[in-house]
C-alpha cells in the first residue's frame, strides 16, 4: 500500500515512539498498521537492526535534520551508542551550523546520558 509523504512521516514516527518503548502509537492516525505491526514482532524478538530498517523504509527525505534526530535516538534507545553517534556526525557534516549542540549530544550519548 503506497502511503502519501504524511502517511509515511505518521508511520515513521510511530515506530521510533514503538521502540523508545513508548505504547502511544496506538493514538496516531492513519498509520499503517501492519507496518507496525511487523515492527512489533522484530522488537518482540529483539531484532532491533530489522526494525530500525523499517523505520528508514517509512523515511520520505533520509537526509532530513529531523529525521535523522529521530533515527538516532531510536538506535540509542535500541543500545546502539554507536550507530546513534554515526548518524549525529552524519548531521553534523551536513549541517555545521549545529556542531556545538552535535558535540554535545555526542557527548552525552558516549557518557550513557548523564
């Protein structure tokens, strides 16, 4: 099922909600639900990686700032420090004005937070 820009941005966000463990997905409309659903089941079987490929796929501009913010934190909270830090120097290549606030997210992701 082919989903407007919106549709997928609704969609999207839903998951990132699903796997920050956060069950308001239920609230948002039009949201495809067998998408979620299938995120569902990779995150039941902890299968984090599938899941974050899911999100990407609902992504309408990968190089959104936006987007990509919600796609790092979705992988911090899957315990992917890593790949959550790769993606904020992904930001921060392509967009140098928001160094200072990269580096220190950066930061407190190396630091777990605190």
């Amino acid at each position: 099922v082919s989903q407007s820009r919106y549709g997928k941005a609704r969609t999207a966000y839903a998951i990132s909600l699903e796997m920050a463990g956060d069950r308001s997905s239920v609230e948002i409309p039009n949201v495809d639900s067998s998408v979620l659903d299938r995120v569902r089941g990779f995150l039941v079987k902890k299968e984090y990686a599938k899941a974050v490929g899911v999100y990407q796929e609902m992504l309408s501009d990968p190089d959104d700032v936006n987007f990509l913010l919600q796609e790092a934190r979705v992988k911090y909270s899957a315990g992917d420090v890593a790949g959550s830090i790769e993606i904020l120097k992904r930001i921060e290549n392509k967009h140098p004005e928001f160094r200072v606030q990269i580096e220190k997210a950066i930061e407190d992701a190396r630091s777990g937070g605190k």
